[in-house]
C-alpha cells in the first residue's frame, strides 16, 4: 500500500512521526521532524500567497485559549460534540456513528443519539476489541476544557477552530478596512479537538494546523471581481443531484454551476477554483480531486451551500482536507446576540434614497412618573415597535400596552407621537454573510505526500522510492555533493552551500557514501535538484545540476547557482531551459 510505504520514509527520514514514542506515544497527536517542519512551513507560505498576496487579505493572529463566554455565543460549548458509545466489559471507547459505518458500511453522521443507539441493538454490533456490548449512545464535547487565571474560577477552552478568534475581532477588522465590503482576513494555527478515538493518523489529529479566510460580503451582492476570468475553468464536482442518485461526479464548466444553480454563489465557487489551483500546485493529480457538496441532512443550519475539497487516498477512501461554505450571517448574529455590540457595517448607497419614515416622539413628563428608571427600557421597546400597531390599539382600546420584566403598563396618546415624513437617507445597516474556505493543514500534507510517493528506476537501473514533491515547496531545495570527500572538493562545495544559504535557499550538504547513494537519499526526501562538484570544477568553475525527476544533468557556472536554483524552485523558468 502506498501508505504505508510513504510513513515508512516520512518516519525513517524525519518528515513526519507519532509524538511521545518514549512515553508509548498518545494518539492523536503528531511530530513534524527537520524535513516535515520546513515542507508544512513551506505549504503554509503557499497558501498565504494565494490569500494574502494574490487575494489581499490580511493576517491576524487571536489567543488559542478562549473564554467559555465566547464559544457559548458560537454554540459551542452546547453543540460541538460527536455521538460516544462505550464498552461495557472493556471500556473501550468508540464513535458511534464510525462503528456503525465499519460494521454495516451505512452513512448516520447526523442522526440523533437515540436513533444511533437503536441502530446498534438491532444489528448486533459490539465492541472490536474484546466483542463486549454497546452502552447507550450519548453527546461528548469534543473541546480541551482549561482554567484561566490561579483561581480557576474563569473557564476556558482551547479553541476549536480559528474562524471565531476573527469573529470576535469584527468591529475593529471592519474598521480597519473602513467598513467597505467585500473584505476578508485569515488566520493561520493551531486548533485542538479532544477527538473520541482518533485511529486515522494524521488524518485525525487532535491537535492540527488551520488556514482559514473568513470574507465578509454584502448579502444581496455575491458576484466577484475576478468572476469573468474563471468562468470558462473545469470542475470535478459531486453535487447532491449525483450523491442522490449514485450518479459519479461531473466535470463542469465554472459558468454552467453558476448559471444551473449548482453551485450557489459566484464567490464561492471562486473559492472552489481557488482550492483546486492550491492543490494542483502541490502536485496533487486531477483525477484524484473532487469536490463534494453536503447533503441537505448533514449541510450545517447556518449554511446556505457548502462543498468539500476531497482527495483520494487507498487507506481511507475520498479524505476532505478543504470545507468552503456560505456561512450567512449566522456567527455576526450570535455574537451580537451574546455581546449586545453592534457587529453591522454601513452600506452606502449609489444614490440616495426617499423614503418614508415614521418618527417616534415621547412626552418624558408622563414618563419619569410612570415608568421611573424603566423609562429608557420603555423608550427603546416602543420605539421597536410597528407604530401602526401602538395607532390601531389607541383607535380600537384608546390605550395600548406592553411588558417590561414581567411588569405590565398601559398608556394612551399623550405618552407617544408618531409623525410620517420623508427623508433621503445615504444608505442603510447590514450585516455581513461570510463565506468560509477552511484549509486542514496536517491533511494537506499528508495529501501531498500519498500522491508524490514515486516508484521507478534511477540512471543506473536500479529501484527507488522517492518523494516527487513540487520544488516549490520542497522542504529541501538543493543537494550539495562533493564528488569525493577531499578539501580541494568540500572547500568549493562549502562556498556553495554558504552562498545558496546567504540567498535563503536551504540546502542539504552530504558526503558520506557513493555520489549514488547520495542522489537516491535526496531524492527520498523530495530534494528536486542535486549540484555536483567534481574536479573540473576547480579549473572551470563549473558544476553539475542533476534534475531529481528526469536525471537531467547540465553543467553550469558556480556563480550562476543561486539564481538558477531560485528559479527553477519559483517556477520561473524550466530545467530544460537552462544554457550550459
């Protein structure tokens, strides 16, 4: 299985390796070794140039440790949890809607605690360990509970994602963009799932890397800028007409998901390109991408549309590693709900507008008696109020009334005024919908890694196993050999890696062993180009550039090195371009 033999060389060559291994490790969690840290910086990089570069979104960074207030706004210290059912001989511990899968290979992702308990019972399914039974199905919060301050009196949670760190931090992200949309921000880092019983490596983790924009819209304007130079681009996309009626996926045109309704926005399916570009330039193949829209049953409520970058994988099936979604306005309004601030922007229009409006005058020498200090609550619940409800009950009872914490009062017209004028006004309050494209970093990778794992012959017919990954975000760019381990070779050689280094290129300097056993080691890790001093390199001042994937060689000049490996690496020119 390529799996395996690709964690086989990601373990051995320090990519990518279980944490704690002296302690007999814990799951879910993952170390990123020498190489692995340089190639998921790398990737990250990637990703902030496509949206902060390309995009021009800016970056924040909000705390990882949230107050208990905040994510009970966003719902999820109530409903972030996964369906748990325990062992009762062994206490082993399982999702509920996993084993169900396993066991009779059916979807329940969605289905209430009960439905998933009888489910259970009526297939007979049992513990895989010691085959003991299935205790009742209940709700486990998947969040890492902690204590702010010595007292501990303050709750807090590691956070669950990033999105609600941007969220929170609306009101000054909007002024800072003068409250003129559209406009979007990103964040990037670690968020923590005290997952149920993670057994998928780093496809599960409960501790992960995201990349997440959050872009604000105007509700009644989805269009996008760039919409004109997409819309003749291909998609593979799995929409819910295909999963519904087992129907394979379809290719189609950007154009013709929008103009069918397939996909619901034209910025979100702008994401959608933007997703599957990311993908192909980490080498990820065509076919084995799709994109797949949530069914109506497992679609979040707040969403409106939602599709998920899938790649293939022979472990674990279509894997998704990228969720985009129109999230409406729904964590604005739970936020203002919660905070009682005011989370809208100004829309100003074209022109301006007439129109009709009803002014609202209070007598406040009737007010004070009455209402005494509930004056101000009276004020703002009569002035919320339809006037034409206030007029009627003052036509048909001569009085009307209200309620205010639980105090009931009547009052007739010498309290409150209406007056009907007209008026231009410049524009009006709204708030945002977001649309949300979530990168799963640690997926990503693995992703990259499954799909370059490469098997072939190298120049001398033997096997190898390497790591074909893109030289754009290759952990390592260059391998600086010295033909033999002689001073008169490594001198020349170290004034190259020095130089290659000073330009911010990281190299990888190796002497031990054949200059094919070499090559093969640099290969295995995915470096894409090897430069050779030999001999004539000290009377020519020349060196060997070995392209890792084709075994081309060409021999150029040593001053010429950095910019030649920066080039190549930026994909601004190709190998077989170079002049000797």
């Amino acid at each position: 299985m390529t799996n395996e033999k690709m964690m086989s060389i990601a373990k051995k060559r320090g990519i990518l390796y279980p944490s704690f291994e002296i302690y007999s490790g814990v799951a879910g969690f993952y170390d990123y070794g020498p190489v692995g840290g340089l190639l998921k910086t790398n990737i990250m990089n990637l990703w902030r140039e496509y949206y902060v570069s390309k995009e021009r979104f800016f970056e924040i960074e909000a705390p990882t440790v949230m107050p208990k207030e905040t994510l009970k706004a966003s719902g999820h210290v109530d409903n972030f949890t996964d369906p748990m059912t325990q062992c009762n001989e062994c206490k082993e511990i399982y999702r509920a809607d996993h084993i169900i899968e396993e066991n009779i290979d059916r979807d329940v992702e969605g289905l209430p605690d009960e439905s998933l308990t009888q489910i259970i019972k009526d297939n007979n399914i049992v513990c895989t360990e010691c085959g003991g039974s299935l205790d009742d199905v209940r709700s486990y919060n998947l969040m890492f509970k902690t204590e702010i301050g010595a007292s501990g009196k303050q709750v807090g949670y590691m956070r669950p994602e990033t999105a609600q760190g941007i969220f929170i931090a609306f009101k000054r992200i909007s002024r800072f963009y003068k409250d003129k949309l559209p406009f979007g921000i990103v964040q990037l880092g670690k968020s923590y799932r005290n997952e149920l019983s993670p057994r998928q490596g780093v496809i599960r983790l409960r501790e992960f890397t995201q990349a997440e924009a959050e872009i604000f819209v105007d509700p009644s304007d989805k269009s996008h800028r760039n919409y004109e130079h997409i819309k003749n681009y291909e998609l593979k996309l799995y929409g819910q007409k295909q999963q519904l009626n087992n129907e394979e996926p379809i290719r189609v045109l950007v154009k013709d998901a929008i103009d069918n309704n397939i996909v619901s926005s034209q910025t979100l399916i702008y994401q959608i390109v933007i997703a599957k570009s990311f993908l192909t330039d980490l080498g990820i193949p065509d076919d084995a991408i799709r994109f797949r829209q949530h069914l109506p049953d497992e679609m979040a409520h707040y969403a409106i549309d939602c599709w998920d970058a899938e790649v293939k994988t022979d472990q674990y099936g279509w894997v998704e590693i990228i969720g985009i979604a129109d999230r409406t306005d729904f964590d604005l309004q739970s936020h203002i709900k919660h905070s009682k601030e005011d989370l809208s922007v100004f829309k100003e229009y074209d022109t301006p507008k007439e129109v009709t409006v009803t002014k609202t005058s209070f007598n406040m020498k009737k007010f004070g008696p009455v209402f005494k200090k509930d004056s101000s609550k009276a004020k703002e619940i009569l002035e919320n109020t339809d006037a034409e409800s206030i007029l009627k009950s003052f036509e048909e009872n001569g009085n009307y009334t209200f309620t205010i914490d639980d105090t009931e009062y009547t009052i007739d017209d010498s309290f409150v005024s209406f007056e009907t004028v007209n008026e231009k006004i410049k524009g009006e309050r709204i708030i945002p919908h977001v649309i949300e494209p979530s990168y799963g970093i640690d997926r990503i990778i693995y992703s990259t890694l499954l799909h370059s794992y490469t098997e072939d012959t190298n120049e001398e017919g033997e096997s190898r196993a390497y790591l074909k990954i893109p030289a754009k975000v290759a952990p390592i760019k260059a391998s600086v050999l010295p033909l033999v381990n002689k001073e008169e070779l490594t001198s020349i050689a170290n004034d190259i890696e020095n130089t290659l280094r000073d330009n911010n290129i990281i190299t990888n300097y190796d002497t031990s062993g054949t200059i094919g056993r070499r090559y093969a080691r640099a290969d295995e890790i995915g470096i894409p180009y090897a430069i050779t001093v030999d001999y004539d390199s000290i009377e020519d001042k020349k060196v060997t550039i070995r392209n890792r994937d084709t075994f081309k060689q060409k021999r150029v000049s040593i001053r010429r090195i950095p910019m030649l490996i920066k080039q190549l690496t930026d994909n601004e020119i190709e190998f077989d371009e170079i002049e000797e």
